[in-house]
C-alpha cells in the first residue's frame, strides 16, 4: 500500500509537466491552422491564375510579390514598422526564423521554379496543389500524431499519412501519375534535410515530371 502511495506521487510532477505543456500545443496548434489556411488558400489562388489567365501571368505575379516581398523585408530590418505586415507577422509568423516571412519566401520561390520549370499546367497545378494541400495536411496532422518517423524525429507517421492521402487529388489533374507524385513529394517532405519543404516539395515535383 505504502509502495502503491508513493508511486502515484512521483508520477505528480510527470502529470503536471502534461498540463503545463497542453496551453503550448494548443497554442501551437491555433499558429499552424492559421499559417496553413493562408498556405493553402494562397495555392488555390496560384491554380486559379493559372488556369484563368495564364502560366505567364502566373509567373508574373510571383516575381512581384518576390520584389515587394523583398522590399518589405529590408525595410523591417532597418527597424521601421508596418502595420498591416506587423500584424501578418505576428498572426502567421512562427518564431525564430531566420527572417521575417521566410516561409513565405521560399513558398513563392519554389512555386515559381515550378511554372518556369514545366511547360504543362495541368503538371504545374498538380504540383501546386501537392504543397497546398499535402504540406498542409502534414503539419496539422503531424502535431496531433504520436507515432515519430523512425529517420526524422521531428516528425511522425500520421503526418507523413496526411500528406500522402491529400496529395493525391492531384489525380484529378493528372491522372494516375499523381499517386507516384503524391508518394514521393511525401517521402521528401518526410527527410531530416536542411532544405525547406516550400522548396524541397517544388524541387521533388519538378524531377519527377521531368524524368516520367
């Protein structure tokens, strides 16, 4: 009795250790809906260009919103303030990145490698919609999993599942072939490198089409 006793008391502070880290995670949990919404609305937004205007008025209005990007984000470094960006930054911005709006950088980066590197729209849009969708999946699910990647820590099997089951609406634009699309995108999202998934997912993308 006496062991029984103590046992639950030491296992205390392990409990209280979850109920101080359920406000984080949730916390957590609210930045990612936000910053995935935003992500996955802004692919949509790059599939309808694509189709509705064109591929060039597609890369056009990447390189604009590359060049205000960038101005904008000399302009924060120089310490000045912008309201509207301030509060994007502080709605959408996870914290310490290496520099304000860094996933968007490389989100707008590897869409336009994208458009540049293939000729076939429904090719580009299947792409696309695999980062839209897929990467989105894969964090929001990956934060709720349990079960880590036995080769990447940092991140869990029910992520990598996520990814995999949305990426493949690409099917509607691309056939079959979106089902090795959406199982290798999901494999490279998966690996512990130090390349950003808002490229490295493009970069896979682009391979792929490149080689089938």
């Amino acid at each position: 009795m006496c062991s029984l006793s103590f046992r639950n008391y030491a296992l205390i502070p392990l409990q209280l250790n979850k109920i101080a880290q359920r406000p984080m995670r949730n916390e957590k949990m609210d930045l990612e809906l936000r910053r995935k919404l935003f992500h996955s609305i802004f692919g949509l937004i790059s599939i309808s260009i694509l189709f509705y205007f064109s591929c060039k008025i597609l890369i056009l209005f990447l390189i604009l919103l590359l060049l205000f990007g960038s101005i904008i984000l000399v302009w924060k470094l120089q310490g000045n303030r912008i309201p509207i960006i301030d509060w994007f930054e502080v709605t959408f911005e996870r914290k310490n990145v290496k520099f304000p709006g860094y996933g968007a950088f490389w989100y707008v980066v590897g869409t336009l490698l994208l458009t540049l590197s293939l000729n076939n729209a429904y090719e580009i849009a299947a792409a696309i919609l695999t980062l839209a969708l897929g990467d989105s999946a894969a964090t929001i699910f990956g934060i709720l999993g349990t079960h880590p990647l036995p080769y990447n820590r940092r991140k869990t099997i029910e992520g990598s599942l996520a990814f995999l089951i949305f990426s493949l609406l690409s099917c509607l634009l691309v056939g079959w072939v979106g089902i090795p699309l959406a199982f290798l995108t999901a494999v490279a999202e998966s690996l512990p490198v130090p390349i950003d998934d808002n490229l490295l997912i493009p970069i896979t993308a682009i391979l792929f089409f490149i080689l089938i």
